[in-house]
C-alpha cells in the first residue's frame, strides 16, 4: 500500500519491492497475491485479472487499504528510493515498461519467476536492470532446468541479477 511504502522511507530502507498484476481492463496494479481472497475486507476470492480497476479502486482491503495503480507508485516514490518492481503476469510487462517510459529508470529493478519475461524485459528494454528470480517450484518444466543451473538461466535470460531462495545458496565457510 502506499502507506507501506511512505513507513518504509520513514524507517531509512534501502528501497521498496512490490508485486503488479493486470486489472481485467489493463491497469496495472501493486498487489501481492493472484486473488483478492487473503487481503480483502469483503471476503472477496476473485482474481486480480478478473476484475476491472474502477472496482479494484474501491474495494477495501484488510486494515482500511486500498490497492493503488502502479502510475500512483512511481509518481510518488521513483525519485526517492530504488524499486523494485516484480511482474507476476506476463500481461503487466508490456503495460510497465510503458509507464516507465521517459522516466529516470536507475534506480528500477524489474523482477519475475518468468524466464520469459526477463528475456522479453531485455528487448524492449534493455537499458533498465533485470532480475531473475529461482527457488520456488516451478511451474515451467522448462524452469526445472534453469532452477538446477541458475548460471544458464541467467546468462540465458539476460537478467543482470539473480534472486533465489537461501536454499539453493550455501555460506561459504574458511
């Protein structure tokens, strides 16, 4: 929520990740989970896609939330903290890199569990920093793969980064 990032800022972090998905209309939307059902005040179950922004805009979340678009987002916090922006549909990406388009991208991660979309991220937009990310249980059995061998999904993906689960990373010792 916005209120989420602005505490953040205020407690000195270094910067802020957030999830987006597609409103059933195209918005792009700063939400976590796929369906409403875990955060919404109405018991709502519905996907993210399934339902229009208008509506998304006005539905109340747990603790008097609402959900904002990711315009609101990056007009508010792109010029005070890095982000990191993790695209979980393969809709959003297309609609994201519009929105950050002409706009200082430094300080701009892009993230997803899709290889795919890393790869597409790297030809639309090759000048704004990529990140891969590995550990869950894929959903791709192409992923199955990548996930045994990270260095090949990352020189594969183009992403510059690489984000996994601490269980596929060990601490090296002396």
């Amino acid at each position: 929520t916005l209120e989420a990032f602005e505490q953040a800022l205020a407690e000195g972090a270094d910067g802020i990740e957030l999830d987006v998905h597609s409103s059933r209309d195209g918005e792009v939307v700063v939400f976590h989970d796929e369906t409403l059902e875990r955060l919404s005040a109405q018991g709502d179950t519905r996907r993210v896609g399934e339902v229009r922004w208008a509506e998304l805009a006005e539905h109340d979340l747990k603790g008097q939330h609402r959900m904002p678009r990711l315009a609101t987002v990056l007009d508010q916090f792109l010029d005070r903290i890095p982000l990191n922006i993790e695209i979980k549909d393969r809709w959003a990406l297309e609609r994201v890199l519009v929105l950050l388009e002409g706009r200082p991208c430094e300080g701009v991660v892009l993230s997803s569990f899709s290889w795919d979309a890393m790869v597409w991220a790297g030809q639309m937009a090759p000048h704004i920093t990529r990140a891969w990310i590995s550990g869950d249980p894929p959903l791709n059995p192409n992923d199955v793969v990548r996930d045994a061998w990270p260095a090949l999904g990352l020189r594969s993906s183009g992403a510059q980064r690489w984000h996994t689960h601490s269980r596929q990373v060990s601490r090296l010792t002396d």
